[in-house]
C-alpha cells in the first residue's frame, strides 16, 4: 500500500455515475434561489481576482454528492449575504467540472464536489472538509473573516510567546498604510502556518528604527530572529519569504494532512522514523536543505512515525524495525532508497531524486537495473 493510497474521504463521487432522472429534475425545480455564480474559462480569473473571499464549489451533476450539497450551498450563501452584503467581501461560485474540465485540471480537482476557498484570486491549499451543513458552512466562512493578526499592546508580551509555534510579528507605524496592508494580505493567506502578531505606533516605535519592519521568529527558545529585507508593498516577495518561513521544507505528513498533502500533485520523498529518532531526522533535513533545495517545486519533502505507517513500510517489505528508511512515493509505485547510511554521500539522494524525473527508477522498478553496458547496435 502506498502512502498516497490510505488517504480517502466518504461522500466523494471518484468516477463518473448516472443520477436517476428524478433526483435531477427535483433539484432543478426544488432548489433555493440564491446568487451563485458560475464560473467558466472567461470569467473565472475576474471574478476571483476581485473576490476578498471566494468559496467555489467544484462538482458534477451526475454525482449524488454534489446534488445534495447544492441546496446546502446556496442556503449557507444565503446566510453569509446578510453577514456580508458587499459583493465582493464573499463570494459563493461553482464550476461544472464536466462542462469546464480545463478548470477542473487547472485545479487539479480529482473528486466532485470539492470545496476550495480564495483569496484575492490565490487558491488556499488547504479545501473545506468540515460538516456539509448550512451552519458549518456558513461558520466555516466567518472564521476566515475573522482577522487574523493580533494586535501587541505591550512588547513584554513578545518576551511571553510560545516559542514552539512559528511566528511572524510586523511593526508599523500606522495600520492606515500600504505596509501594512501588504501584511495584513499575506497573512490573511498563511495564518494556518504561522501566528501572525503586530504593534503600531508607540508600542512599536522601539522596534522600528529604520522604518516600518517584519521579523520572523522560528520555534527553539534560542533560535535567532530573522528580518525581512524586500520592499514591505511588494506583495509577491512579502509572500515569498513568508511562506518559506512558515511551511517548512520539510513536513511532517499525518492521518490528518495526508489527502491535502497528496492534492498537490508531487511525489513524496519520506523519511520514515520512529517518533523519538530526532538525530535521523535532523540529518534528513540537513541533506535535503544542502542536496535538493533546488528540487523545491517538484516533489514534496516528508517525515513519517515508523509505527503509524507500518502498512506502507510492508508494502515496500520493511518494518518499523528497519526504520530509518527513506523512499519515494510516486502515486504508482514506491521506490526505497538502497541504504540510510549513504544519505550524507555527496549527490546520492539528490541522484535519487533525479531518477524519479528521468523514469530510471519506474524503469528499474518493472525491468530490473538499467544495464551499464551496452554492445553497439544492441
């Protein structure tokens, strides 16, 4: 069994069925009227873009899972409308993935309905998976409302954080400014990954001796703060380094993270340990960041508890007694890397991981090792 393949979640249509008559011809005439928009190739990006908050559900007619979460979602759009008249506060939309299926692969949607909310047009990684119901739907939606920065009335209060959370902390003159506004943007973004914390005026007035100013401060009582250099109204490099302090480069996948962490679409590279074995994981973090922080993008770098993931480890015939073991999980097949000891050989895992891309290892995995020789003409 491969990683990727113990993640599922009931009330999903996978494959396409056929609705009886009847049902669909009941939710046409019997379904709540509410401003849903339907979103198509020519109007998808506008819409989003303009949106401060955009829930898209992403279904098709002939699953029965999407034909009951419709009335659901237009009562629960109901709800939010009176909560956010201006309409582009929340926006409720859907997209026909049969009808639109390059928005459907754009997204990378696989199962109907899925529920992904926006930003300002940029899809959030994590989807709705909470109750199919008018209140937690519409719950779902004020939370995300909700601000997402604490504001500092006392910089002793830094000295009290909890260190074992990552942190994000913004000093501003004023919260009326571009600055913050940009802030304020990339937190609303990634405050699942971060806690996000800020002071104005005269409470910040001692950090700020050059300005307007962001730190980072990374878990560990001792670990040293880090600044944000870039222009602090640069959106994009705001984010940017944000998030490559927030999500770290390499993440622990769970019971709980496993199916958002496959709908990303990249192979995973795991290194599989036992809970307590922190030295391994250090240097597997060590080497990933030295050998294959270039590779960030194209496969997602994990760590997994040996005694949680044991049907896996059986599929490539290891047991947590074996553990530490590293392997890749490509959504076919699963290729073990030969020996943990070779981990800090210069070039071996980055090696690995090439032969992945290049299809050596899918190649090796059904025909046996690539031959090194080779007569001519053969």
């Amino acid at each position: 069994m491969r990683v990727a393949a113990i993640f599922s979640e009931p009330g999903f249509c996978r494959r396409r069925l056929r609705l009886p008559l009847l049902l669909l011809v009941s939710w046409l005439f019997n379904s709540t009227r509410s401003e849903i928009t339907s979103l198509d190739s020519g109007n998808i990006d506008d819409i989003l873009n303009n949106a401060d908050v955009a829930l898209v559900n992403f279904y098709a007619d002939w699953c029965r899972f999407s034909q009951m979460l419709h009335p659901i979602f237009e009562e629960a759009s109901n709800v939010i409308k009176e909560d956010f008249p201006d309409k582009n506060q929340v926006v409720f939309a859907r997209v026909d993935c049969d009808q639109h299926s390059d928005i459907a692969q754009r997204y990378r949607i696989s199962k109907y309905p899925t529920l992904k909310l926006f930003r300002n047009g940029m899809m959030m990684k994590r989807e709705y998976r909470g109750q199919r119901s008018v209140t937690a739907i519409a719950d779902y939606i004020r939370q995300q409302k909700s601000n997402p920065i604490r504001e500092v009335l006392n910089l002793e209060e830094i000295n009290s954080l909890d260190r074992s959370k990552r942190t994000i902390i913004g000093y501003f003159e004023q919260a009326d400014s571009d600055n913050y506004r940009t802030f304020e943007r990339v937190a609303n973004i990634l405050h699942d990954d971060c806690v996000f914390l800020t002071a104005f005026g005269s409470v910040s007035k001692p950090e700020r001796f050059s300005g307007d100013n962001i730190i980072y401060k990374p878990p560990g009582e001792n670990a040293p703060d880090m600044v944000y250099l870039g222009s602090m109204t640069n959106f994009d490099l705001a984010y940017a380094w944000t998030q490559d302090k927030c999500v770290p480069l390499v993440r622990e996948i769970t019971f709980e993270n496993g199916e958002e962490l496959t709908e990303e679409g990249l192979s995973f590279l795991i290194l599989f340990h036992m809970k307590d074995d922190t030295e391994s994981l250090e240097k597997f973090q060590q080497e990933v960041a030295r050998q294959l922080i270039s590779e960030k993008g194209t496969i997602n770098f994990l760590h997994a508890d040996c005694d949680k993931f044991r049907h896996p480890l059986l599929h490539i015939q290891k047991t947590p007694a074996d553990c530490p073991v590293i392997a890749i999980d490509s959504f076919k097949h699963m290729y073990v890397f030969p020996d943990f000891n070779d981990l800090s050989v210069p070039g071996k895992l980055k090696q690995f991981v090439l032969d992945l891309h290049s299809g050596k290892l899918h190649r090796e995995f059904h025909h046996g090792p690539d031959p090194t020789d080779v007569a001519p003409g053969q």
